[in-house]
C-alpha cells in the first residue's frame, strides 16, 4: 500500500477476512520482505524501528536515524544474541526476528507491521487450497510460509504504537514498547495487546507538575507537537495541574504536523502575548525542539523562556546543537535509564564483515563515517572519501549510547521471560517447543508478560501493572553553560521522580550563573499586609490589595479589621494592643490649669483666713459674711476640681468628679443668685413701701443658696444610684486615620453631654444671676456689692460663651483629651478668679493694707440704706470708702 494511500478501517479489517485481505497482506509482505533483517528461529519476534525519518515530497523515507533508528535495532539483536546464549533461559528455544523500519511515519508503519499477521491470515486460507486448480493439472507455486510472530518489539513514536497496536490487537499478538508514552495506549479497552517498559507520559506530566511547582512556579505556557504523544501529554499535564492546583495555564499551543515557513515564530509571538508566563512547558519531536528554540534567538528572546522538556528532550545533544546559549537553564526529563557496558562493547565491535546480518548497517557506515562503499551503487562527487573498512565506530567516530537502548533490551527479556513461564506451565520437561506452544497462543502470552517481574539490563526492576504500563521512574537533567571552574557545560543531572520528587535546587544553574530561580508568575507574591485580589477566571493572577487603615491580614485573600481595643502591626500583618493615654499630672496640658488652681487655693485660703480674723469689722459685716464663706467655699471647690480631673480615673474619682464639678459652681451661684435676689427685692420694695421685704435675713438667705444647692446634690445621687461611676477605656476618641496615632483614653464614664449636664444646673443659676444683676444695675453707686457681682456674672457669661465651642470644636481632635480637660479646667478657675477677684481681693486688700478704712459710716445716701441698716446685724451696709 502505497504512503499516500487511506487505510482500512480496523474493524472492517477483521470482517473482510480473508478474501481482500489477503491480497494487502500480499502486497505487504513483498514491499516488508526487501526491507527487514530477518533471524531465523523456532520463536520468531517482530521488531518496528523508526530507522529512517519521515520522506518528504511523496517518499515514504528519509534520512538514516543513526541513534534512535539503528543504535536501538542493534540492541534488540544484542539482547536477542544474549538470549538465545542463555542456557537457562528457553532452553532449547532459539528466538528468531523479524525487524522493520517504519520510517518515522505511522502509515507506513502499519503497512510493514501487516507482514506481521500473514502466517495467521494464510493458515485461516490454507483449507481453500485444494480449490486452486492450474490449467494442465499443474500444481500451484507456492511461496515460503512466513514466520509467525509470536510478540512485537516496539514501536517508537505512541502515534506508530497505537497504529499497529489497533492490527494486532485483532490477531491477539502481544505488543511490548520501548519508547511510546502516550496515556491513551493506557487504556487497556482498546489497547488490551499493547505494554510498554517506559512510563506513560501520565506520570511524565505528574513529574512535570512537581518540578513546576518545587520551582515556586505558578503560571506557565505548554507547547505540543501535533499528534498523540504532543496533545496527550500535554492533557495530562494540564489535567494534573488543575485537580493539583497551585498551576495555571496561560497558553496551550500545537505545532502543526507540516508547519509552515513563518510557523515558529507566530508561536513565539503567541507565548509572548503572555511574557509573566515564561515557563514553558513542551511535549515535542526532536524537530520541533529544534525549531522553537532558533525562532527564539531569531526573535532576540535567549534568556526569556524557562524550558521544562519531556523525555523527547531528555539530555539529547541533537534539539540543542549550536542553540545552547538558547537552552541554559532547560530542565528536562528522561526514564530512569543506565549505559549499557555489555551492549556498548558490542556495537563499537561491530563492522561491515560482523554485522551483514543488519540490511541498513553499510549506509550507516557510511553515514557515521562521512564515506561512501564502493558497492552501494550511489553516485559519491570527488569531495567524499571512499570507505575503507577499516573504519572502527567510538575510534573514528563519535559515539554515545542512545537513551532508549536499555529499554529496547529490557522488551526483548520481558518477552523472553514470559515465553520461559509459559514453556515451563505448558511443557513440563520438554527441551524444545512442544505442540502445546505451536502455535503459541497470544493471549496465553499476554497473561505471562503482564506477570512477569525480574532486573532489567540496569539493575532496575521490569514489571507492568493492569493496563500493561511500567512504573515511573525519571531522572531529572538541566542544561548548564560552561563556566571556568567546572568546564563545559551540559546536561547535569539535578533530581529524579520515582512518585514523589526529589529536586536539588541548590544545583541548577540559570542564564548568567544565577542560582536564583527566575519567576514564572503571571502576578508577583503580594507583600506583608496585602491580599490577594483574584482576577476573575485565572485563579494564579491576582492584584496585590493593602489591607490599609484598622485591618490586617487574616489569610493571603482576607483583611479583616482589628478589634476595637487593637490596632494593626506596622506591616498589618496582626494586631497589637493600642496603648491607654490619659492626663498626668507631669502633662504640659496640665501644667496651666494647675498653677491656676493652686494660685487660686491660696488666694481663696487666704481671703478665708483674712475674713475669718476679721470677721466682726464693718467690712467684713457689710459683704454678709454667712453667704460670703458659703460663696468662698464655691470658689476653693471649683478651683480643687481640678485636681480630680487630672487624676487618674477611677471608681472614687469619677464618683468625686459627678458631685463636686458642679456642687462648686452651683454654691457660688446660687450665693450670687441670693445676694442679687436680696439687693433687687429691697430696693424695689423701697421704691414701695418701708417695710422690708420678706426672707432677707442671713438664716433666710442660708436656707435659699442651699435649697438651690440641694437640687445639683440630689440630682447627682441620684444619677450615682442609677449608674455607679467607674472608669472606661475609649477607644474611638482618639482613633485617629492613621493607626500609628491611635490610642485608647483612660477616662471617667462620663459623655461629653453628660458633663455639660453637670454644670447645666450652675449655669441656669449664672445666667439668673446675671439676669438679676442687670435688673439692680439702677442700685445707687454707694452700695458697694450691687456692681461688682454685675461685673462678675458678665466676665463670666464672657467666660463661659468662649468656653462652649472651643470645647466642642475639638470634639474630633486627636488632643481631644487634654484640650477639652484643659480648656474645662481653666474656664472654671477663671470663672472662680473673677468671682473672687472683682468682690473679694478689694475688701481684702483694704482689711490688710488700708485698716483706716474698715469703719462704720454714718452718713446714708438714701432712703433705701436706712431699711438696709435696721436689717439684723447691720449686714450689708454702706462699707467705708
């Protein structure tokens, strides 16, 4: 069948047994027959090898392989050598081949593998013989019956396996690869004949996944050759990457089968339209390699991508050659796999005379040599030495093992054990095939190499599980550049997966010497105190969110915010105690208004002394001494407040602060509201009449200020009784913007409101009395107490209307504490200065300085005095000027 030509569809292929058939199987069996190296023997293998590449313009072949085509077919005849020399293994069974080239193409493939089935589809027709009648009664020519294959070795590319494996599986001949890793030939439904002594790529893709992720890798490209072993393995690792998680895809790319001119460079356009996902993942032919990295250093990108290969890759010198600088820094993977010592002795001793048994070995003689035999029949120019045979490979040429030899021999012994175990159950003590094993049966054979289980040709165990696949062994290589100290660079091993992974990381190396691992990350980690923002539908890109202001960062996607007695670390990462702030006494907030009080205490104390000395001088007698130390008493209350509001709360001191903030200004007031009260009722009743007006005496004057006094007293137990003072923290008065300012205020229970509203009841009492001091400004000038509470009660309401917006104008401000405390304090001690300064410092100074003046006068200007003087004890009579 010709390259060009479509295939049967395999199911129709079992049902036009043997009619149609056999005339392809025919036509096959010429074209296989000029093309295979054959070994004759009771037990007859077959072998598929990807000898040539891939012919283009309508050939079927190409160039020679030298490695993977002839290095892996001379190992299957090594091993098969090996073999047949084993006394103890088949005794008495010599394994004979026949081995193929499927010129790296899977119809091409498929034709030579149906020389394979031939002896089964002519001993289904050999009954129609005694039909064939020649003219003359001549006998028909019949041909030599082929070998039966038993079991097939190979193929190489998973596209070729599952190819052949759909033909065989039909005439139940058991299939062993050395090479094909595709997950899809896991599927023993409908790949029941086929098994592999490689690792599926399932388990490459979940090596591949590690290795991203030990690398701290989460964003990257993958790129597949067209085909089963590009587009599965790159499934797989997308599949493992997303149930893993951790790993997002950017890109996923295929190269086409016949790429174009300008191909490769639209895929490096395409892996650039993401640049943060410089990871790149690739499941691809050696060709593709190649061509992916030249389209990279043409597009000035050596040093961008972070190539992660598959074992298509593996530590091969040919993807790379003359693109190393290119490939630094490349980690790639390979099936666990050793030299081979025995076989290299064998193949570097092989030549022209020894080996006439391999068809292709003369032109890879030629090949390997760079020389031309005179008997190839090829047309050779002057330029190319003539072969000499002499020629010895690893001598005059280069030489290294090929990665996939150890596998071919290990295919080889798994066949070879298998048909042990079976001549052992079948033919108990027979030296030799008995008729039990002619024919074998393949799915007999099948069940005795899924069984088998010994070391392989590096020591490693060879076993398959259920689907006929090997278990997962790789070794893990990065490509290094040369560097003075340790030489040429390479391919260094680096670590190895056998389920789990094992990564030296200290050992790889990247562009430039770096140790460090370069980022694969579509967004960069977020700092302390920030959260992950996630972009809708990537889950590995995020913006960086600062959890800013009170919150913090509870995991890498929340902020919360910190409890209301905390504030955020510096990074905002936790949260941490917010300190307790208060007013102390060594405080500049505190300093004025204690110099104040004390200033005042002592002025206040030494009014009191001096009227106290003098209590029976007419001074003295004329300020009406009960209410004058009821008012004086006001005053040092109002000037010791402040000492309780700088102290430090507690339950004694808020209880104190409730009573005596506003018990000191409501005795001063309500002293100046009676006095007022007094002056303006006997005046008006003097206009009137001469009698004086009632509850003008010192007793009533007593039972007046402390009946007012006694409303701020009893309305304060009673808010003691209904809410017991203590002290509090709060923690929203000075929680300011920036948390680094914020602090916690260790206060009384008191709102601002409920302190005005302690002095709400003096204040009502200083705006009476202000009122009434207005009313008796018409008083006649001699009466010396009238003008001075007038003047007291304005510089207070002066005092106090300053007082109200400061106080609440700095309700928002961080200082709110102190300024408040500070501006409360002082406007008390003010008011309590004015009181006594304007009507206590002049009566004072006259007893102390000017005692010639403390004398009774005679002499009265109005009617008014004279009711003034018939009063009890002659309180509040004209003082002597």
């Amino acid at each position: 069948m010709a390259p060009g030509r479509s295939t049967l569809e395999l199911p129709s292929l079992a049902l036009l047994l043997p009619p149609l058939l056999v005339l392809v199987l025919a036509n096959a069996g010429t074209a296989g027959a000029a093309g295979s190296v054959r070994l004759a023997g009771g037990l007859t293998l077959g072998g598929l090898f990807p000898v040539h590449a891939r012919g283009a313009a309508g050939r079927a072949c190409g160039a020679l392989k030298k490695e993977q085509g002839v290095h892996r077919l001379e190992a299957m005849l090594y091993a098969l050598d090996r073999v047949n020399a084993d006394p103890e293994l088949l005794p008495g069974v010599r394994l004979g081949a026949r081995l193929l080239d499927t010129c790296s193409r899977d119809t091409y493939a498929l034709e030579q593998a149906l020389s394979f089935v031939q002896a089964l589809i002519r001993g289904r027709g050999d009954g129609d013989e005694a039909a064939v009648r020649c003219p003359g009664g001549v006998p028909p020519l019949r041909a030599a019956p082929p070998e039966r294959v038993v079991a097939v070795v190979g193929a190489s590319a998973s596209s070729v396996s599952i190819m052949v494996a759909n033909v065989l599986r039909l005439f139940a001949i058991p299939q062993i690869s050395y090479a094909s890793t595709a997950p899809e030939l896991s599927d023993s439904t409908r790949y029941d004949f086929f098994s592999r002594v490689v690792p599926p790529d399932s388990y490459q893709a979940q090596a591949m996944v590690d290795i991203v992720r030990a690398l701290g890798w989460n964003y990257v490209s993958t790129l597949a050759s067209e085909g089963n072993y590009g587009e599965s393995g790159v499934e797989a690792f997308v599949q493992i990457s997303r149930e893993a998680g951790g790993v997002c895809i950017a890109q996923s790319i295929k190269i086409p089968r016949e790429p174009k001119p300008g191909e490769f460079n639209k895929v490096i356009k395409r892996l650039m339209e993401t640049p943060n996902a410089r990871g790149i993942i690739i499941f691809a032919n050696e060709d593709d390699i190649r061509r992916v990295l030249e389209a990279a250093r043409q597009a000035n990108l050596t040093g961008h991508f972070l190539w992660v290969g598959s074992d298509s890759w593996g530590a091969k010198t040919s993807p790379i050659l003359n693109l190393e600088e290119v490939a630094v820094g490349a980690v790639t993977i390979l099936p666990k796999r050793a030299s081979i010592d025995g076989f290299d002795q064998y193949f570097m001793t092989r030549s022209l005379e020894n080996n006439r048994r391999n068809i292709w070995f003369a032109e890879f003689w030629e090949e390997n040599f760079n020389c031309k035999l005179i008997s190839s029949g090829t047309q050779s120019d002057d330029s190319t030495r003539k072969c000499t045979g002499e020629e010895r490979i690893g001598r005059d040429s280069t030489y290294e093992q090929e990665g996939k030899v150890q596998f071919v021999i290990d295919a080889v012994y798994a066949i070879a054990h298998a048909l042990h175990s079976m001549h052992q159950a079948l033919c108990p003590g027979h030296t030799g095939l008995c008729p039990a094993m002619e024919p074998t049966d393949g799915r007999t054979l099948l069940q005795y190499i899924r069984a088998v289980r010994f070391n392989g040709s590096a020591g490693t165990p060879v076993m398959f599980n259920e689907n006929g696949d090997a278990p997962g062994r790789y070794d893990i290589f990065q490509y290094q550049a040369a560097n003075g100290s340790a030489g040429s660079g390479g391919y260094q091993a680096v670590g190895q997966w056998a389920e789990t992974l094992r990564l030296d990381v200290d050992t790889l190396q990247w562009l430039g010497d770096s140790r460090e691992v370069p980022p694969s990350q579509c967004s960069l980690p977020c700092g302390p105190g920030e959260r992950k923002k996630m972009v809708k539908g990537v889950p590995c890109c995020w913006h960086c969110e600062a959890c800013d202001g009170y919150r913090f960062q509870v995991d890498e996607f929340t902020c919360e915010a910190c409890p209301g007695d905390m504030r955020p670390t510096h990074n905002h990462t936790g949260c941490r105690p917010t300190p307790v702030v208060r007013l102390t006494w060594a405080s500049p907030w505190a300093a004025p208004p204690l110099l104040l009080a004390v200033l005042g205490i002592t002025a206040t104390t030494t009014v009191v002394a001096t009227f106290v000395r003098h209590n029976d001088t007419p001074i003295v007698r004329a300020s009406g001494r009960e209410l004058s130390y009821v008012l004086l008493t006001g005053i040092f209350l109002i000037y010791a407040i402040t000492f309780l509001m700088v102290a430090e709360p507690g339950a004694a001191v808020c209880a104190a602060r409730r009573l005596f903030l506003g018990l000191g200004t409501t005795l001063s007031y309500s002293a100046l509201f009676t006095k007022t009260n007094r002056i303006y009722r006997i005046f008006e009743q003097g206009k009137r009449s001469v009698t004086p007006p009632p509850f003008i005496s010192p007793t009533s004057q007593l039972v007046i200020t402390f009946s007012l006094t006694s409303v701020q007293v009893v309305g304060v137990m009673a808010w003691l009784g209904a809410q017991p003072p203590h002290s509090v923290i709060d923690y929203e008065e000075q929680r300011t913007v920036d948390p680094e300012q914020a602090r916690g205020v260790l206060k009384c229970d008191m709102s601002d409101l409920s302190l005005i509203g302690c002095l709400g009841y003096s204040l009502l009492l200083m705006v009476t009395c202000t009122v009434y001091a207005i009313k008796a400004r018409g008083v006649p000038e001699t009466f010396n107490e009238a003008k001075p509470i007038g003047f007291t009660m304005y510089t207070t309401c002066i005092i106090w209307l300053a007082f109200v917006p400061i106080f609440f104008g700095t309700a928002q401000s961080a200082e709110k504490i102190y300024i408040q405390t500070t501006t409360l304090t002082v406007s008390l001690s003010l008011s309590a200065s004015v009181s006594l300064g304007m009507l206590y410092v002049p009566k004072t100074y006259i007893i102390l300085f000017h005692p010639e003046q403390n004398v009774q006068k005679r002499k009265r200007s109005l009617k008014a005095t004279s009711t003034v003087a018939a009063s009890p004890k002659g309180e509040d009579a004209e003082a002597p000027k």
